[in-house]
C-alpha cells in the first residue's frame, strides 16, 4: 500500500521531512540523508556510513602538542640521567 507525504519548499529550498516519513526511515535531527535521482525518481534515504559520522563524537582528550609531550620526554630523561650521575 502506497503512502503519501505533501510539505512545502520554502524560498531557500529547504522543505520540513513530515512526521511519519521521518518515523518510516527512523531518521532523527541531525541525522544524514541521501537524494538518490534514477530515471524521473527522487529517492531519499538514511546515510548510515561511517563516513557520514565522521565528527559527530567529540573525543574525550584532545590530542596532545607534540612539542609539548617532547619537551616532558626531555625532562624526564634529563632528571633520570641527573639521579643515575649522582649515584656513581
């Protein structure tokens, strides 16, 4: 049985997905969609890819400066050899 949505194009081009269109996909807010045009058709489905994800987690540190953790290998090796010469 076919089923029919109708919504309206607003002047920027952006139209609302009604409720049970985005209910039968199982799309949320900011979920991806793709448009797929085939011979007169316009199919429209949820992204599901990692791809589509990608950025969507924030991680939970932000990767460290490498200089930074350079400069505290640095230290350490420099105290390490300090304690090994005064122990000679």
């Amino acid at each position: 049985m076919k089923k029919t949505a109708i919504t309206t194009l607003t002047q920027k081009g952006q139209a609302t997905i009604p409720k049970n269109v985005r209910k039968y996909l199982g799309i949320k807010p900011h979920d991806k969609i793709e448009f797929i045009i085939d011979r007169g058709r316009v199919m429209v489905k949820p992204v599901s890819t990692l791809e589509a994800n990608l950025g969507r987690v924030s991680p939970r540190n932000m990767p460290e400066h490498f200089s930074k953790v350079r400069e505290g290998f640095e230290e350490q090796v420099a105290l390490e050899r300090i304690k090994k010469d005064s122990n000679i």
